[in-house]
C-alpha cells in the first residue's frame, strides 16, 4: 500500500503510517498538473484545505483507494466524483473544534477593542489612544448561527466571558440548548437583538448567503460579525456596503468565498480584520487531526475499517449483501422525515419489524440517522450520524420486533419534535426494492423518487383537480401519483413523483391552494456503497 501526503501536515502522519506498514510520499504544494501526473501510483491521498482534489485527479488515480481530509471541510475534494469512481472520502471532524473556538472568540475580542488597527498605528510610532475606543463585550448579546461541535464551545467560552448567547440551529433541541445555556431562537429574532454575531455552520444550499443584504438590514446598527466556519456564508458585497453604511460596526473574517482571498474590496476597510483560514491552525490541532487521519486511512486500507467516511456506509463484506436494499431504505426513509420536519428535533425512535429485525441493525440505524441529519448538515455519515445526534440533544432510541405484522419486514421511524410528532415507515417489495408504506398514520405506498411533492390536505372534492391545474399550468409534469386519506373528509396525503426539483414559486402557488396544509418539494438521493478494490 502505498499514500501520498499531498499538503504540509505533522511529521507524525508519516510516522503511523509507516509504522503500519504503510509507504508514504511525503510531497506536499505540488501543482495540479504535477499531482494528476503521479495520482496513479497511490492507494489513499491525505490532503489539508489547500490540495484540491478534482474529477481530474480521480480520473487519473486509477488505483485510489481513499482520500483522507485531516480537518472537517471537504470543498477541496470532489466527493460526488469520488463516490463514483468508488473512492471512500473520509475527514476528522472533532479535531479542530477548541483550536477553531478559540480563534473564534479571538476574533471576538480583537474586534471589540480593534485591536489590528490599534497595534499598526502603535508600529507606526503614534500614540492615538483616544482615537480608539473599543466596547465591552460582558452583558453583549452574542448570536450563534449553528450550535454544534464548534459553536457549543465558542458558546461555553462566551459565557465565561459574561455574554448572553442567542442560538440559531434547526437541529438544536430546546433540551440541549438549555444544557449549553442556549437561549434557542429563531434566526430573525437573532438577527435583531445580537451585539456580536458568529457563523458555526456547514456551508449548503440552505446556508449559503445566509446573512446577505436582507438579513444584515434586520441586524441592530452597530452589529458586529465574526465568520471562521466556511467563506460562502456571508455576502461579502452586501457586508461591504453594510460597513460603509455604518449599519454594521465590524467584521471579523478567517474564511472568504474565495480562497485565497489575495485582492478584495473588505480589505480597504480599516474595521475589518482579515485572517487567512487559521481558525484550525495551531500545533495542537494539526498534530492531532494528522494522527487520526493517518489512523484512519491505515486501518481502511489494511483492515477495511472505515471511520469518518462521507460517502459509504460501514458494512462488512460478508453483510453487506443482506443489508444493502435495507441501507437504501433506511436512508430514504430518514430523508423523508427529515425534510417534512419543519420544528426543533427531541428524539428519534428507530423500530424494526419482521425479517430485518434479525440482521445487523446497528449500521441500518445509522443510515437511518445519516438520511435524517444530512439535508442540512455536511460530513454527516453512519459512522458519526449517532455522535452528532447525541450532541445536539437528539435522543436515539431503537427496537428490534422479528415477529412480522403485514410486511414480512418494516423500518418505522419516529420523530418527536417541537409541537407535534412525525412517522414514517417503509418495507421492501421483491426483497430489494423501497416502498413508503405510511405516514403520520396515513397508509400509502410509494416508491420515493428523486423528485417529488408531498401535500397534506383535507379531503375535499375538486381539491386534485386544482393541485393538477396549478402544476400543469407551471410545466411541472406528474409521474406518479400517490394518494392516502385517514378517513373520508379527513386528512390527506399526496406523495407525487416529478420530472424535476418543484421551483419555490410553484410551491408557493400550490400552499395557497385551499385545503392545503403543508407542501414541501422532497429530493432523494441513491446512497453509494463501496469502494475501488485495489
């Protein structure tokens, strides 16, 4: 077996792996050409933030195993082209999390007391100390913008500092907020009472821009900004004009939209402080997500373990057969209640009936997790799915039933959240293909699509004949359609395959419908199991 080290990391990930028996090239800057030329004479590459590992790469690394991130972010690395090309991806994403915290509240601090601007004028041989009048940060509202691992410590350290800490987190249970002393709000409410706000959050579809020009105008005047999560957060013109403005006091920034930000209109502006993505750059922490990189990759290249992966589940060989239409089931299943979740999460209970009770549940409840927390959570996957649940509060539980009620085997999983309580429940058809057989109590059946519409509705005359008017008329074109109903006049469900994702607008249009109760535009994706044999 042999790795290539593709950027600067602790000599210690050399050591294990060659202490495991492992060679290893120790090559870190090379160029993207250079790399492409060599990619084909490596079985894993472990790479920091700065090697980008593209669909080139892979296409030329026709023996890679594996790559290894030794940090949490993946954007360098082209994870859906590395699940096609079977190649596992695997990152440490507790590694950094103190180190990052800390550059955090650093930021903080050094924006509160403008500090940067107050040492280049020292350096300059001025002496302006009443040109520099900085603000307290005891009895300041800090709002957090994600509260998981990273946020609940920059949290913990906050209130040693005396604030009070505003959270904003779909996943944050109220139960957890209070252990992490958390008033849990939502983000407009963040937004308009926060003196200092802080990004702890993955960069997604749903986060990206998240404070742009319209969110930044609720703020209060004088707000100040700290990002060290992921560039992309932050509309950096709309933040720029805010500064200008006065509106926004301050901005203190590790992470940009693009990296390596060499040139950009923020760094004209004397209230900014610009740091170049140190948030994980200490000794202790690069020496410890080298280690667990290095672990990692040596065990799923000599054993097959797998830790940390994003992109394949942990099965062994010889389950793997059995528990493969069920992996398929179980991610869908948590996707689906995933997405109709639209409350803070208490508990997820996980019940297993019939034949799939007497297999290996353990992987099975995992995937069910890692469907449940990945439409807005990145490097969520079934080996860390259970230990991100348990940080934001979720309790899991699980049961095992062999005896079979209607289905020779069933997957029911069961949500509590904020105000109401959400199930769904699926089995297989022919042994291998995925049904949805109910929902909150409505029985259907349903084979889940990438692309569908799932309606709650009370059970009127005329009311399918409008759904289908309003879709035709926006050029959505139905596939199927699958209908459900507690009782005549009662509740509704609608479960409708489509041709592609259901434009907002068009959403908008459908919940204005009569009748309608809650519409929301689902998406599924197939999970990948397996990796390149060498």
């Amino acid at each position: 077996m042999r790795v290539l080290i593709a950027d600067t990391m602790s000599p210690r990930a050399a050591e294990i792996f060659r202490d495991r028996g492992v060679e290893v090239d120790d090559r870190p800057g090379m160029a993207a050409k250079d790399l492409i030329a060599v990619a084909g004479a490596y079985d894993g590459i472990a790479v920091r933030s700065s090697t980008k590992i593209t669909a080139a790469v892979l296409d030329a690394a026709t023996r890679l195993q594996v790559v290894g991130r030794a940090g949490i972010g993946v954007d360098n690395i082209d994870v859906a082209a590395a699940t096609a090309h079977g190649v596992a991806v695997m990152n440490t994403p507790f590694g950094n999390s103190i180190t990052t915290a800390e550059h955090a509240i650093a930021m903080l601090m050094a924006l509160a007391r403008q500090l940067p601007e107050a040492d280049r004028s020292t350096h300059a041989g001025k002496w302006e100390k009443n040109r520099f009048m900085g603000v307290e940060v005891a009895g300041k509202t800090l709002g957090l913008i994600g509260c998981g691992n990273i946020g609940s410590v920059v949290a913990d350290r906050a209130q040693g500092l005396k604030m009070r800490v505003l959270g904003y987190d779909p996943y944050l249970s109220a139960e957890r907020a209070v252990a992490l002393g958390v008033e849990k709000v939502e983000l407009e409410e963040l937004l308009a009472r926060a003196d200092f706000i802080s990004l702890h959050t993955p960069l997604t579809d749903q986060t990206r821009n998240i404070l742009d020009g319209a969110a930044m105008a609720k703020t209060k005047r004088g707000v100040r900004i700290i990002n060290c999560a992921r560039g992309g957060l932050i509309d950096e013109e709309a933040l720029h004009a805010a500064l200008v403005s006065g509106h926004v006091a301050g901005a203190a920034l590790d992470v940009f939209a693009k990296e390596p930000a060499t040139d950009s209109p923020l760094f004209a502006l004397a209230q900014v402080i610009a740091t170049p993505h140190l948030g994980a750059s200490t000794s202790e922490a690069q020496e410890n997500v080298a280690i667990q990189i290095a672990e990692q990759m040596s065990d799923f290249l000599l054993l097959g373990a797998v830790t940390n992966a994003l992109n394949m589940p942990s099965v062994s060989a010889e389950d793997a057969p059995k528990l493969r239409p069920y992996m398929r089931l179980a991610q869908q299943l948590g996707s689906f209640a995933a997405q109709v979740t639209e409350t803070g999460i208490k508990s997820v209970r996980i019940d297993f009936e019939g034949q799939v009770a007497a297999l290996n549940t353990r992987p099975l409840s995992a995937v069910v997790l890692e469907g449940f927390l990945s439409p807005l959570m990145t490097s969520v996957n079934m080996v860390n799915a259970t230990v991100v649940a348990r940080e934001r509060g979720i309790a899991v539980t699980e049961s095992t039933n062999e005896r079979a009620g209607d289905y020779h085997s069933l997957i029911r999983l069961t949500i509590e959240a904020e105000g109401r309580t959400h199930s769904v429940a699926g089995t297989l058809f022919s042994n291998s293909k995925p049904r949805v057989v109910e929902v909150d109590g409505i029985t259907v059946e349903a084979e889940l699509a990438p692309h569908m519409l799932f309606l709650i509705n009370d059970d009127k005359p005329g009311f399918i004949g409008a759904l289908g008017t309003t879709l035709g008329g926006a050029g959505v074109n139905i596939a199927t359609f699958h209908l459900g109903r507690m009782a005549a006049g009662g509740s509704a469900m609608a479960l409708i395959e489509v041709d592609g994702p259901i434009p907002e607008a068009v959403l908008d249009a459908v919940r204005r419908l009569p009748l309608v109760r809650q519409a929301k535009g689902l998406n599924f994706a197939l999970p990948r199991v397996g990796a390149r044999a060498a």
